[in-house]
C-alpha cells in the first residue's frame, strides 16, 4: 500500500513519495509528512537483534520505498548507500555511544545523503530536465551531501553555507569537489542559508525555470534512511529493555527520525535533545511558546540553529499537543564551557574523546540522570568525527585522535566558492546563471 504525504501547513495537495522527495519542501511552504506511519511487529524487532545495518535497512525502508523499485533493485541500493556500520561502543554499564561517523564524510548524515543520492538517481532517470538540489549547512550536512550526489548525472547541487562558522575541514569537504557541486558562502548565519532556501521552493518563477529539491532534514528522504541506524543500535544490545536516546540536536532531523522509527515500533524508553546556547526547542518547552531567535556561534556549529524547521515535524508528530510532547522528549542546553568540561570529563573518565556535538549528548544524558535518578541503558548519539574539530577540542586529547585519511587528503585542495549577500536576489542571480 503507498503512502501519500501532506503539508504541515495543510494548504497543498497530498503527494505520492516521489513528489515529496523531488519536492523538498511543500507549495504552501510547509513540509512532508506521511498520512499513515508502517509499523513492524515485536517480531520484527527481535529478529533484528544481531542483524548488520543493511538487513536491518532493507526490512525497515521497504514498506516506505518498496513500491518504486523491483525486489533486486532495492536491495542493491540499500546495499551500496549502507556500505559502512554505526557501532556501538560502551563506555560503562548502562551507558553506550553510537558511532555514526564510519561513512565517507565521518558524520552520521551520511547514511541519509547516500541513500537520498541513489533514490533521486533512480526515481529521476526518466526526467528530461536537470535536477538543482538546494541545501543548507551549518557543518556536516554539505559534506555528506556533496559526497553523496557528486558527479552523478541529471543533478546538480548547490551548498549553502555562513561564511566563517563552519569548522575548516567541514568546509574543505564541500568546496573543493568542484564538477556539479557548486559551494555558495554566504555572509550570514545558517538561519539565512536556510532561509534562502526555502524562498526559493516558494519562487514560483524560479520553479519554472528549474526543477528545484533539497537535500536537508526539510526533505522527508533525509529522514526515513536515518530510522535505520536507531534499530542497528538496538540491535546490538543484548538485552530487551528499551534505552533512552540522547540526540545532539540543531535543526532537528535526526531527533525527527527517532521519533519516526519509535513510530514503526522501535523499543525506544524517551528521547533527550541535547542543545547547545541555540535553545529555542528548550524554551518552548519550558514555556510552552515558540520563538525563533538570531542563531548564535558556539563550538557545536552544526547545531547553531534558531528556527529548526523539523519543529513542525515534531509538533504535528504529537498533534500539535505540547504535553504529549514532554512525555518523550527531554531537553537540556549546555554552554561551550559546559561542552568542554564534557569533552575533558568523558576523555578522562572512559579515555573516550568526543566531539563537541556528542558531548552536548552525553552531559544532557548526564542531567537526565541526575534530576530523575534514571538508571536506565542511555545511548549518546556520536554524530561526527573529532577529528573534524581539532580547533575546538582541548589540545592535549589531539594526541589520541587518528586523523582519517579522508582528512588528510583535504590538506592541499584549494577552495571554491562564491559569496554572496543573505540577500534572496543576489543569491536567486547565482542560480539561475549557473543553469
């Protein structure tokens, strides 16, 4: 049975995946939710215990994707984009780190850009007209997208980023590929990017004159690979009691996709966010009111975001209900100097070095504990490499940090981009003389 996919803002028609996914973002502006949600029964999820990702993929993405493809075509594509492992290591009892950075970009998007490559390849291919994929980065994002769509035909890309607040690897990663990856560096905060790109799904004109997609969490494609690898963590534990997940979180996709596969039954106890000085989620909350605010920088920059967009997501997850909301999800913020605490405590604690992302995780687990007296299995998600922020991680653990080869290889690439203004017209001029 297909399943057709709503706005959040409820004033566009219903589409089928394969709109939604070429789509991005709803006419109305709001975005992609499905009608119905597929479930796996307990069976299921106990089989999966011991399961390597890809099985795992295959029988969790199918009910969703299964339709567009035959039985073989499928499986190969979930076997080329789940190519790598998210492992889980334990630190303690009852305290574990999933490790989502053994992809080619050494961050956990990753799993969705690879598989949101081969799905738009293979669900466009009898388009005529070229496919400009739009995204928005405050880090990791433009990597694992610009790795995961670079040189494939019929698609080309155009990465977003704010000038200056993106670490220099992060950015090396995505502006020397060159071919139909195109880096735009703009003077603004990620807010603007994403704000940019948005406008840009509501141009009517440009819609015209391109065919136009997103590869951030606005896209309901990024989301549903991501589900796979909470399942893998459940499947390496060896006991049935369902952990809390504790979620390093900025525009709030990969909670998003949590909250999805707790849908289709995943033995999940709760969801912890974890934010940085970027508390909007946090605050509302606390409040009960939501207010967008100006982003700020802080060492965790792929969560510097002061209107998350998967918001809506999660609100109409819980029917808009605000006390539905505080069942299962447990939000904590943490300064910088909290986060490098963080990152010294686990480092001489376990002998664990953690980014500055995952470390906001592990002390929002941390405080979870400490107010409630929790004792249950916790799972940090470890959402990228360290070695992707030696400027920012404390100078005596770079010693137990083996810098990747795909690291290392960025040394010497020169850099290209354009800058522009956070100006939509100055970035709308970018696009369409790049056609």
């Amino acid at each position: 049975m297909s399943i057709s996919y709503h706005s959040t803002n409820k004033k566009a028609q219903k589409v089928g995946f394969r709109e939604a996914l070429s789509r991005g973002l709803a006419p109305d502006g709001g975005l992609y939710m499905p009608d119905s949600i597929p479930t796996l029964s307990p069976q299921n999820w106990n089989e999966f215990k011991g399961k390597d990702i890809r099985t795992i993929g295959k029988i969790m993405l199918r009910p969703w994707l299964g339709e567009f493809f035959s039985g073989d075509d499928f499986d190969q594509l979930v076997e080329d984009a789940l190519n790598f492992d998210a492992p889980l290591v334990q630190l303690k009892e009852n305290l574990y780190v999933l490790e989502l950075f053994h992809g080619p970009t050494l961050a956990f998007k990753d799993f969705a850009a690879r598989t949101m490559g081969r799905l738009m390849a293979a669900l466009l291919r009898d388009e005529n007209r070229e496919l400009h994929v739009l995204t928005a980065t405050s880090g990791d994002t433009g990597a694992a997208v610009a790795d995961g769509f670079y040189d494939v035909p019929g698609i080309r890309v155009w990465v977003l980023y704010p000038s200056g607040k993106v670490s220099p690897l992060q950015e090396k990663q995505f502006t020397t590929l060159g071919k139909n990856i195109t880096a735009i560096e703009v003077d603004g905060t990620f807010d603007d990017c994403q704000r940019l790109v948005k406008q840009a799904f509501v141009d009517e004109d440009l819609n015209r004159k391109m065919k136009l997609t997103s590869a951030n969490s606005i896209n309901i494609g990024r989301l549903l690979p991501q589900m796979v690898y909470y399942a893998r963590a459940w499947a390496q534990l060896k006991d049935d009691a369902p952990p809390l997940f504790s979620v390093p979180s900025g525009n709030f996709g990969n909670l998003t996709a949590g909250l999805l596969a707790q849908k289709m039954g995943l033995p999940a106890a709760g969801f912890i966010a974890g934010v940085n000085s970027n508390r909007t989620f946090f605050d509302y909350i606390q409040s009960g009111t939501y207010e967008p605010r100006k982003s700020e920088r802080t060492i965790s920059n792929a969560m510097d975001v002061g209107d998350p967009s998967n918001f809506e997501r999660i609100l109409a997850l819980y029917g808009g209900q605000i006390n539905e909301l505080r069942k299962y999800i447990h939000p904590y913020w943490f300064s910088d100097d909290e986060t490098t605490a963080g990152m010294h405590e686990v480092n001489d604690t376990y002998g664990y070095v953690m980014d500055p992302h995952t470390a906001v995780g592990y002390l929002a687990l941390k405080k979870m504990r400490r107010e409630t007296g929790d004792k249950r299995t916790g799972i940090v998600l470890a959402t990228a490499h360290p070695a992707k922020f030696l400027e920012v991680i404390p100078e005596e653990m770079h010693q137990h940090i083996e810098m990747p080869d795909a690291l290392s290889k960025l040394k010497d690439r020169a850099k290209k981009s354009v800058t522009v203004s956070a100006d939509y017209d100055a970035f709308r001029e970018i696009v369409l003389a790049g056609r």
